[in-house]
C-alpha cells in the first residue's frame, strides 16, 4: 500500500547553506502560524547555543500541510561534528531536499550529507538557495552539483533530480530563474510530485524503526520513529528488539503515541505505514530499536553510527575556587548530567575511569564536545576538563592507527603560503591547490586529527579572519609522528590573591595576558601566555610599596595592554596536557594540573627523563 497522503523528507546541507531557514518558510506558508502571530528567524533552531551561533545541533521534526498532503519535514544540522544526528534520520525519509549556497556551490559537508542520502537510495531535490545574494552563479553551480552526484556514484533516477532556485529570506522558489518570484509554492509541488509516498504493508505484523531519541523530564525518554510496516495504537503490546543486540528482547506497552503537526506534537490513538511518530512511555528505548508486534519480532537493519574520534576527560574541581560558583559541583551530579546527555545524544561516549572523580568522555570533534560543556555550565554544574587527545586504533601488527581529517580551506591568495607553512608543520599533506571563488585559493590536506586541535583560533589570526575551513573525518592511517602544539608557555600566577594593576604592569612584558585588575586568581592559574617557550611564574597580585613620595594614585598612569578574552573553543584549544580548564556558571580558568610549584617542577623534570 501506498501513501499518497504523506512525504516525508530531510533538509540536509553544508552548514549556513540555509536550510532552517528555509523550513521556517515552509512553515510560514502552509499557514502553521497566525497572520499576526511575532515569529523569530530559524524557528527549528531552539537551543540557545544554536540560537547564538546560528546553527544547528540537534535534528528536529516539523510536519506541513500542502493541499491535503501532510509534509514531515526533518531539519539536519550541517556542521561535521553533528553527522551522527544526519546519518540517523535519514532511515525515516523517502527523499532529501539539497539546499546549496548559489554563490559558494557545494561544499565538504554537502558531499558528506549527500553520500549519506544516496547509500540510502533516497530521491534527492536540490534546492539552489541564496540566488538573490551578490555574486551568484545558480548556473554554474547546477553543473557542479551535477559532477558532484556523479562523483559520488549515483544511480540514474538521482541524476535526473529536480533543481528548484529560491531565496529562503526573501521566501519565494522558482524552477526556472526566469519565472516570478511569488513564493514557495514551486518547491511544495517538486515535493509532491518528485518525493515517492512511503510504502507498506498495513495487514503486516507491525515494525517500527526508532531514529531519534526526545528527553522530557515529565515522561521521559521518548522514542522517534517511521511505521514501516502494519500499524501503532495506544495501549497496545509489543516486543522492543534490536538488530545489533540479539539479546534485547522484551515486551512493552504503548502509553502515549505523537504526531508532528508544526512545532507540535499531537496527541493520537493510532498511527499507520508512513506515520512518523512519537512514542513515550518505554524507559529503555534506545535509537536503533525496532518496535514491532510480539508475534513476530523482526528488528529493522540500522546502521552502525560513526564512531567518536576524540576524547577529554571531565572531572570534579579541585582548585582553591572550587563549590564557589557552582550548585552542581559533586561527581554523583557530573556522572548523572553526563550519563543523562547519552539520552539524546547518539555520537557522544561515556565512560567512567579507575578514579571516581573523572570522567571519559569522547565525541565527533572539540564543537560536539564544547556544546555539552556549554549547556553543562549554563545548568550550573561546575568541572575541570583536560585537553582534548584523539582516540588510537591498532591495526593486525599492533601497529598503532590515528583518525585522520580531510581538510578544505579556502583562503585568500596572500595567506595561502601561511596556511600551508602551518599545517605542513602539523603533519598534514596537502593534497590539491586550485583557484578559488574571486581572488581565493582552495587547499585540500590529509591531516591527523591531532593536527588540527588548538589550530582554528591560529588560523583566523593568520588569514585575518578571512579564511574558511572546513574537515570531514577521514578514516584511520598509520601514526605520523610528534606534533608540537603550542610554542609558547604560560605565565602562571605565584600567590592566591586579587589581581592588582600595579602586578599585571610588570607582568605584561613577559607575555600575553588573560585577566584584569580585580580578577581573582590563585597559585597554578595560568593568567597569561609567555611570549617564550617556557613556563614562567609572575605575582600579580604585586602591589605597589608606598613611601612619601610614591603615591597609590599613581597607578592610574600605568598603561595596560587588554588583556585577551578567551572563548570556551579557545580556551579548550590553548591547553596543555599538564593543564586542565576550569569550568563554572560564572567562570572560565586555566590551570596547570599540578599547582604547588615545587611538584610541578618535579613531575616535569621526571616527564623529561
């Protein structure tokens, strides 16, 4: 049987190509919303961190109607350290709709969230986005979509897919550039008329395949899914299997059962083949589950999500500050909040160590990780990380394998020879240089995963932030050697005081520095950068002896450098294997790991031995 009645689709792109942008017009124009009603720009963007940054994390569903077609739409994140959220949803849909840049064509994630879709057999329309934006090239860049989706091997119906062009902010589409532009009712009908109606058998014992996993502190965990085959009622008894866990096999009841209707969820007795529905109730559930009727307990195929390729560990704060800002400071409330992201969080790995103040904790790349140690903050928890290392593999010999990173940086002539000067020092490989859009250079790099932590803040500074890259996981090589992460050392502060200006003065010849006057600081906290390779000491907290002659009021003519604010990225960049970053609602701080300096000293000189 088929559903004529349903499409469901998945916005997939590079990131900032403008897909959720371009479901909030879907969303506007199927008449979700109010004539009146004030609504914000990237509606499905709900995260605060996502909201600031401007882009998304976590997938999301939406459902439109268009002439008594319902749409299910899935809005994707495009940036790499999120694939695991792209690579799951997909398994619902029946086809994708490609947003690509007009201007900037398709991009490294473009390729990798197309490949994804294309395994899949999945119908693709493309959707040339930002045609109104200066210098764009729809034209050209329909060729290279093209070439893109031969590269990529795809079969002939995926190459004979439709282009829509459209402008998601001004909200209009159009599938030939010379037509009026009125509104999004060109890219509804490529929709219904290209995307195929799911397929079923409702007489089927019923299958359901869970792709995403909702948290709600009143309910639960609640479980997202397609009905693939027969049909999902409330109350109704069925066995929780999985295909990658023989041995997960027990029957559950159906308490609640959603559907997606705009941004809500609706209550609903019973769902058929093609539904994407919602169901709570079930506090094992687990993405990759398949609910399906205890008669026949088939579990549906679903792929093994990409592994995590690096790690940090998270631990109990220990420094002098430590329960001061935090209400959450204990290790029982860091191991619950971690163990509770795995809920959603698919990509992200937690493991407990031989100390039970630490924590492992490994995910995609340092944004998967720096967004939970955001929204961990934010919720009032306070820890220390450690510098984040990649995770080893061994192959056959023992011989050991690192992750390695496909690397694409697209940098104005001037600073192309700085760029590769850089990563070349970090064992990367250049690849391939070919002239850019306008007066840029494309650089492509095999690069250890390795190289590229604690780089992205050097390489704004190095092409004056102009200069765009982009990476995408590259499977496992052979160990390529040393690399030498930071040249400089850090000025560590000598007492436990407040920072006075008179200190910070005398201080600032040696380096770069991280605070200022009034900032509290203790003994082991790294308050600067030394603009040589070692690590020095420095007393800012050094005030000014007075005599008769020498005033207090004379500080105010000493001249201090700002000092340089740091972001929690750039922070978690800059540490060292001997430092730890102090997190908190209020604060960010760098230590050294060690902070009495006479043990310090110590376990350097035996690290050296």
């Amino acid at each position: 049987m088929v559903r004529e009645d349903i499409r469901n689709i998945a916005i997939i792109a590079h990131v900032d190509h403008g897909k959720t942008t371009l479901v909030d017009e879907l969303l506007k124009q199927s008449g979700v919303f109010r004539e009146n009603q004030d609504v914000m720009e990237r509606v499905m963007d709900s995260g605060d961190i996502e909201r600031e940054r401007g882009i998304t994390i976590l997938s999301k569903n939406t459902a439109v109607f268009y002439k008594g077609t319902k749409i299910n739409i899935i809005d994707t994140p495009g940036h790499a350290d999120f694939g695991g959220e792209v690579e799951r949803v997909l398994k619902m849909v029946n086809g994708v709709v490609l947003v690509v840049d007009a201007f900037e064509g398709p991009m490294p994630q473009t390729r990798f969230v197309l490949q994804k879709a294309l395994a899949l057999d999945l119908y693709v329309v493309v959707c040339i986005n930002k045609v109104d934006r200066d210098g764009a090239r729809p034209k050209e860049v329909v060729d290279e979509v093209l070439e893109l989706l031969m590269d990529l091997d795809a079969n002939d119906k995926q190459l004979d897919c439709p282009f829509v062009f459209a402008s998601a902010k001004a909200g209009w589409a159009v599938t030939d550039l010379n037509d009026e532009r009125k509104n999004m009712v060109p890219l509804f009908e490529t929709i219904i008329n290209s995307v195929p109606a799911p397929e079923g058998d409702p007489d089927a014992d019923t299958q359901v395949l869970i792709s995403t996993i909702d948290y709600n502190e009143y309910v639960g965990r609640i479980g997202v899914g397609k009905v693939d085959n027969g049909s999902l009622a409330v109350n109704q008894e069925v066995m929780l299997v999985n295909h990658h866990d023989p041995n997960k096999a027990h029957k559950v009841k159906i308490s609640k059962l959603y559907e997606f209707d705009g941004l809500n969820k609706v209550d609903v007795k019973e769902a058929h083949i093609g539904a994407i529905v919602a169901i709570s109730g079930i506090p094992d559930i687990r993405i990759g589950d398949t609910i399906c009727s205890p008669e026949n307990p088939v579990p549906i195929p679903f792929q093994k999500i990409s592994e995590p390729t690096i790690s940090m560990n998270v631990l109990v704060n220990d420094s002098p500050f430590a329960g001061q800002e935090g209400k959450y400071v204990t290790s029982r409330h860091i191991r619950d909040r971690l163990f509770r992201e795995l809920n959603t969080d698919v990509s992200l790995r937690v493991e407990e160590t031989a100390s039970a103040d630490c924590f492992k904790v490994s995910g995609r790349g340092e944004l998967h990780l720096s967004v939970l140690i955001e929204n961990m903050r934010r919720e009032g928890y306070e820890f220390a990380v450690s510098k984040a290392e990649v995770i080893y593999k061994t192959d056959g010999s023992g011989k050991p394998l690192e992750p390695m990173e496909r690397v694409y940086v697209d940098v104005p002539d001037e600073y192309a020879g700085a760029v590769i000067q850089k990563l070349s020092a970090r064992k990367g490989e250049l690849q391939s240089m070919n002239p850019g859009l306008g007066s840029t250079t494309r650089l492509e790099f095999s690069i250890p995963a390795r190289g590229l932590i604690g780089y992205r803040d050097e390489f704004l500074t190095d092409t004056k932030g102009n200069g765009v890259m982009n990476q995408l996981f590259d499977g496992y090589a052979p160990y390529k050697g040393e690399i030498q992460y930071r040249t400089q050392g850090s000025l560590i502060a000598f007492e436990t005081g407040v920072a006075v200006a008179y200190g910070i003065f005398n201080a600032q010849d040696r380096g770069t520095m991280f605070i200022h006057p009034g900032d509290r600081v203790y003994s082991g906290m790294v308050v600067g950068q030394n603009g040589k390779t070692d690590d020095i000491e420095v007393n800012v907290c050094k005030t000014k002896h007075l005599t008769n002659t020498r005033s207090s009021g004379a500080d105010e003519a000493l001249k201090l450098v700002p000092p340089k604010e740091m972001s929690l990225e750039q922070a978690m960049e800059f540490i060292e294997t001997d430092e730890l970053l102090e997190v908190t609602p209020q604060s960010i701080r760098i230590r050294k790991r060690i902070l009495d300096p006479t043990k310090r000293k110590r376990d350097m000189i035996r690290r050296k031995s």
